[in-house]
C-alpha cells in the first residue's frame, strides 16, 4: 500500500495553480502554442510517408486522452464524479461541436492543404463568437474588442495570400469555414454550462464523445484499410504522441477552464496567435517560407490579441470593482 502523504501529495498535484494575474496569461500562452503545434503535427500524420487517414488518427488520440482525464478526474474525486445526465449532455455536445466539427474539419482538410493557411482560415472562430453573442445573446462587444477582431481577421487574411500564391480547393476551404462555426458555436454554449467549471471532468467527457464519433465516421469511410503498424513508428506516430499529451491532454483542458473564466473572445485569440505559431513551426520543421510580409501580418495578429485582452480584461475589473461593495456588505 502506498505511503499515505505521498499519495496526499501526489492528488494535491493537479491544484497546483499560477497564483494571482498570472493564471490567465499562462494558459492563453499555452493554449496558443500547443495549439498552433497541433496544426503542424496533424499535417505530418495525415500527409506525407507513412500517413494515417485523418479521422482515425485524430479519433484514437481523443479516445485515449479522454479516458485518462476522466480516470483522473474520478481517481481524484474518490471514483464519485456525481455527474448529472444534463452536465453529461452539456459537455458531449460541446464535444461534437469542438472535435468533431472543428478538428475534425482541420483533420481531414489538412490532407490538401500547408498547415498555416488552414489555421488562418479558423480565424473566423472569435468573429462568429461575437457575431452569435450579438445575435442570440444580446451581448453587443465594445468598440475596441470589435476592432481587436476586425484587425486580427485582416492580419491573417494578410498572411494567408503570400504573392504569387498558392490556391486552396474550394471544398476543403468551406469545410474549413464551416469547422470554425461548428467551433464558435460549442465554445460559446461550454462558457455557459456548470460542468466547465469543472474543467479536467468537462474535458475528458469531450474528448471522449468527441473520439468515439470521429472513430466511427472514420470506420464508416473505410479508412481501416488506410492504417499500417509500420507508420505508427515513424513520423506519423510521433504527431500522434505529440497531440495526445500536449494539446490533448494539456491544451485542451486549458482552453475549457479559459472558456469558463474568460470571456470567449478572449478564451479563443489562440484563433489568431495559433497561426503565428504554425507558420514559425513549419519554417523550422517542414521548410515553409516565412518573409516580411509574413512577419508584418504577424505583428497586426498579436496587435488585435493585446486590444482584445486588454479590453476585456478592464471590464472584468471595473466589474469586479463595482461588485465588492456589495460582497462586502453581505459578508458583514
């Protein structure tokens, strides 16, 4: 049996948090890369030597990343995760919506396309965010966030048309385009569920769901056929490695509890750091070439993030401000 304070150690490790102002930085900056990275690393396992058909290579990753996080999240609980059937419901649906519509869509694109333009084109992600807030929700952004938006889409819309260019088949560009809906609209309806609060339990469920409809669309294409072992221990299987512990069993958790504490435009300017990310990425990795005109749509991106988190980030405080009176008189 286990020593009782090492074990008692070892469960507090997963609550070890960043404390104060630093909690949101540090996750935006995780998600940003990690996800960036996955860009890269799906293109190397769907496209090239030894590729795996995309909805198999992303389904498995989620199926086995979504079951570790829900044996840890009820390992930690006591194996008593007291779930209700609509939290369930809830994060299955956001599931669908973020895995299955939007990575999904990536995945399978990433076979006929560089993965910067595909990361470009999921840009749309925090404009149909805001667009639907407006719309559904009453929710009309301030002027500066509208701007920070407006300015992120233009830098990467500047970054994705290099001179001379390379075109994108219409197809996958629309399938793109619908994944980051699909995407927007899970990531909107998860910020206002009560299970993002629980973020590592949310998740898993997502990634869970989110496998096993991928797996069995991929089942379904017949893209069985499409899998040799040998692929698995070379640059393919690698990617695959990669996506489940970073952005699956990292990345994403982060992006749920950002979608819980954040506003989502915030939670989601990894739609416009992301493709910084990939394009540094696939200069070094896979040779793409990055110029000037590449690093001036850069700086407009991460110009349009700073206007967006900062702008948020003022409301979130002078909010708070104008609540503590009040706290403070009830706590009295």
């Amino acid at each position: 049996m286990p020593d009782s304070s090492l074990a008692r150690a070892f469960r507090r490790l997963p609550s070890l948090r960043l404390t104060g102002r630093l909690q949101t930085p540090a996750a935006l900056v995780g998600v940003w890369l990690l996800f960036g990275a996955a860009f890269v690393a799906v293109r190397i396992g769907v496209h090239g030597p030894g590729a795996v058909p995309p909805f198999l290579f992303s389904g498995s990753r989620f199926l086995v990343a979504g079951t570790i996080l829900l044996a840890w999240s009820a390992w930690r609980a006591g194996w008593r995760l007291d779930l209700r059937l609509a939290d369930v419901a809830a994060a299955a649906v956001v599931g669908i919506g973020l895995l299955v519509g939007g990575q999904g869509a990536a995945s399978w694109a990433s076979q006929y396309a560089p993965p910067g333009i595909l990361a470009v084109l999921m840009t749309t992600v925090p404009v149909w965010i805001v667009l639907f807030s407006w719309l559904f929700l009453r929710q009309r952004p301030p002027v500066v966030v509208m701007l920070g938006i407006l300015t992120g889409f233009a830098g990467v819309a500047f970054l994705a048309s290099p001179s001379g260019t390379a075109g994108l088949a219409v197809v996958p560009a629309v399938v793109v385009v619908a994944g980051s809906i699909s995407w927007a609209a899970a990531a909107l309806y998860g910020s206002r569920t009560a299970i993002s609060r629980r973020p590592l339990t949310a998740t898993g469920i997502q990634l869970l769901v989110g496998g096993v409809v991928q797996t069995l669309l991929g089942l379904g294409l017949g893209e069985a056929g499409g899998v040799h072992l040998a692929a698995l221990t070379g640059s393919a299987g690698l990617a695959w490695l990669f996506l489940l512990l970073g952005p699956s069993l990292i990345g994403f958790p982060l992006f749920t509890r950002l979608m819980a504490t954040t506003a989502p435009a915030v939670a989601n300017t990894q739609a416009y750091v992301s493709p910084v990310v990939t394009l540094l990425l696939g200069w070094l990795l896979l040779g793409d070439a990055v110029g000037q005109r590449t690093l001036a749509a850069a700086a407009v991106t991460l110009a349009s993030v700073a206007l967006i988190v900062t702008a948020n980030g003022r409301r979130a405080a002078r909010r708070s401000a104008a609540e503590s009176p009040v706290v403070g008189r009830e706590a009295a």
